[in-house]
C-alpha cells in the first residue's frame, strides 16, 4: 500500500465553532472580578516603578533628616514591596479571584498606604520646605494611585485613605507649628477632592465593563446562533450524518487535495438491502429509526477523519481521505460485517445488510465520474446477491 505522507484529520466542510460552555454573565459579581483582575495587573506594574519614589523622597530628605530615620523609611517600604510582589504573584497564579485573593490585596493597598504615610512621622517636622516638598510627593502618589485603582475603587480608598491618616498625625505631631496645619489643610483638601473625581471615573469604568460584558454574551450568543445555523444547513436533519450539500463540498475539498499533492482518497456509497419491504411492512417511522440507528452504528465503526453522509433515501455515502483501494475495501468489509453481526436496536428489532461499493480518485477524475464508479460497484454488489462489497 502507497505509503500516506499527510494527516488523515477530516471534517466537513462547515464545522461547528466551539462555543464556550458558559455565556459570560454580566452581574455585579462579574463586574468586581473583571474591576479587581484589571487592578491587580495595574498594581503588577506600579510595583516596577515604586522604588522611584522612594528614591525621590529619600533624595529630598537626605541631610536633612536623621539617617536611622530614612533607613527605617526604606527598609519598610522594601518589605512592604516584598509582601507585595508576593501577593501579585499568588493572586495571578490564582486566576485573580476576588473571593480568594481580595483580602490579600486589600491588605497590601492598606500597607502602601501606610508606608507612604510614614513619611509625615519620619522624614517630615525637620525642615519646612522639606515638609512642603514632601506633602507634594504624596499628593502625586495619590493621583498615580487614583489611575492604578481605577477598577478597584475600595482598594484606592485603603491606600490613599490609610496614607493620608498617618501622614496628617505626624505632620501634626512634628511638623513646624507655624505651617504644619496649613501643609495638612492643603493635603485634606487634595485628598477629598481625588477621593471625589476617583469614585466618578471608577463608577464610569466598571459602568465600561458592565457594556463590555454584555456585548461580549451578545456576541457570543450570535456565534452560537450562527454556529447552529451553519451545522443545521449542512447537517441532515433525520440521521444527523453530513447532508448532500456537506457531500458536494467535501468532495470538492477531497478531490482538490488529491489533484494537487498526488495523495488517494476513496468513497463508500452504502445501500441499505431491502429497505423498501423495511417501510411497507413496519411503516415510514419505524423506517425512519432504522436509518437512525443504522448511521450510528455505521459511524461508530469508521476511522478517526472518515466522514459519513446520507447521499439520499436509503443510501449513504463515505468519505475516507488518504485511503488506498485497498485499505477503502478493508473498511467496507468490517463495516458490513457490523451491520449484519446484530439487529438494530429498533422498535421491532430489525435484522438488516448492506450492501457496499468502493471506488479510488484516479487522476484527472471528475466528482460524477467517481461517484458512478461508486454506484456501479453497489449495482453490482446487489446483483451478486447482496450483503457483499465490491469494487
């Protein structure tokens, strides 16, 4: 036998999309889990960038604050940031779920926020332009921080909220009496004013997701109906096997593929032995489950890229890619012998045969001409006595 060079993978010609198993859902909870997975990616990336502020703020306050003052500053944040890639990396090895990983992250936005707060009780109260410098730094951490939790609005509340509590009581405690109220007034206000413009962009941003969600099970539920109407139109309708219009095209498909690369493939055209007696004894819908079964039993003992299809009343036809005469004239046989081996499983069981021609693209063939060739190895199959293959 030619040895075959090419996958023998075949489907018809208009294969159903796979669908996803589960529409997605746009309620509340999916709203927050997609608002929490953006913020987490966001967060992911600032953390790259957060040592730049410390270094910022350490550069202002170097030589104006005491060492062990700046170096407890940094050694807490560096643990903060630690804790911190810790949990990003938990959060997406698990999928980010909020269930799951939602308190983690709260808790690393509170002890952000809590670090950058530590500015007013460490590096603050020791010079008043370094006090200004500083509450200015932390008003550009908490707009940065207002567009990386912009999907997670309660985590920015924590950060920016813990920030600015432990900020304004130790610039309340060391910072110089005279400006020290004002640098907090000023902070306060700044702070309520983000808190304000962040909870509206938020609500306008998951109000995005929410739109997106529903355009996407929109157009998932489009793709599926599409799906189901492409497999409908190729589909035949009593026997679930590929119709005559799936036939044609695979043909085609086949006969191309053979015309270009030289590679066999070869056709079964089935017939059902005495079928007529099958309806004019039991009737047209015991006839009709005995075709049923039939494609089912005859599709049960095909090849994995064989393709079975009803070609017209009682009569299927097979298509079996990169397959020799030989080889076709093998399948035949096995699949006559399990038609013939029990009754089908109908309602009376129905003892029944088949019989079977096979044919062999030869070069330069048309679709018809092999097809003929297919129909005259069944003639003369049923001629012979039936319940036989011939080629």
């Amino acid at each position: 036998m030619k040895k075959l060079t090419t996958s023998r993978q075949t489907t018809l010609p208009t294969p159903p999309m796979q669908a996803p198993s589960k529409p997605a859902p746009s309620d509340r909870a999916v709203i927050d889990q997609t608002g929490f997975a953006l913020w987490v990616a966001s967060f992911r990336q600032t953390l790259h960038t957060t040592p730049v502020g410390w270094f910022v703020g350490a550069w202002m306050a170097w030589g104006h604050t005491p060492e062990r003052n700046l170096i407890l500053w940094l050694v807490v944040f560096l643990a903060v940031w630690m804790m911190g890639l810790l949990s990003i990396h938990r959060a997406l090895a698990g999928q980010c779920e909020l269930a799951v990983h939602g308190l983690r992250m709260r808790a690393m936005a509170t002890l952000d926020g809590f670090a950058w707060g530590l500015v007013g009780w460490l590096l603050a109260g020791h010079d008043v332009l370094l006090d200004a410098i500083l509450v200015a730094l932390l008003c550009g951490v908490s707009a940065v921080n207002a567009q990386v939790y912009v999907s997670y609005i309660r985590g920015y509340y924590l950060q920016s909220g813990v920030m600015w509590l432990v900020a304004v009581v130790g610039l309340a405690r060391y910072a110089n009496p005279q400006y020290g109220w004002d640098l907090i007034v000023a902070f306060s206000i700044f702070q309520v004013l983000m808190f304000y413009h962040s909870t509206r962009i938020a609500s306008r941003v998951l109000e995005g997701i929410s739109l997106q969600l529903a355009n996407a099970a929109l157009a998932q539920q489009l793709r599926s109906l599409l799906t189901k109407v492409r497999t409908d139109a190729a589909t035949d309708a009593l026997t679930g096997q590929g119709n005559r219009r799936a036939l044609d095209e695979l043909l085609k498909q086949q006969l191309e593929f053979a015309a270009s690369t030289g590679q066999p493939f070869s056709i079964l055209m089935l017939d059902i032995d005495y079928f007529k007696k099958i309806n004019d004894i039991h009737g047209h819908l015991v006839g009709d489950e005995a075709l049923r079964t039939f494609a089912q039993r005859v599709r049960d003992g095909l090849r994995q890229g064989d393709v079975c299809t009803r070609y017209g009343g009682e009569e299927f036809l097979i298509v079996l890619p990169l397959t020799t005469l030989d080889t076709a004239l093998e399948v035949a046989e096995r699949l006559r012998r399990a038609v013939a081996a029990e009754p089908l499983p109908t309602s009376p069981p129905l003892a029944v045969t088949v019989s079977i021609g096979a044919a062999t693209y030869e070069p330069g063939q048309s679709v018809e001409a092999l097809m003929a060739a297919a129909d005259a190895a069944v003639y003369r199959a049923k001629r012979g006595g039936r319940n036989q293959v011939r080629s």
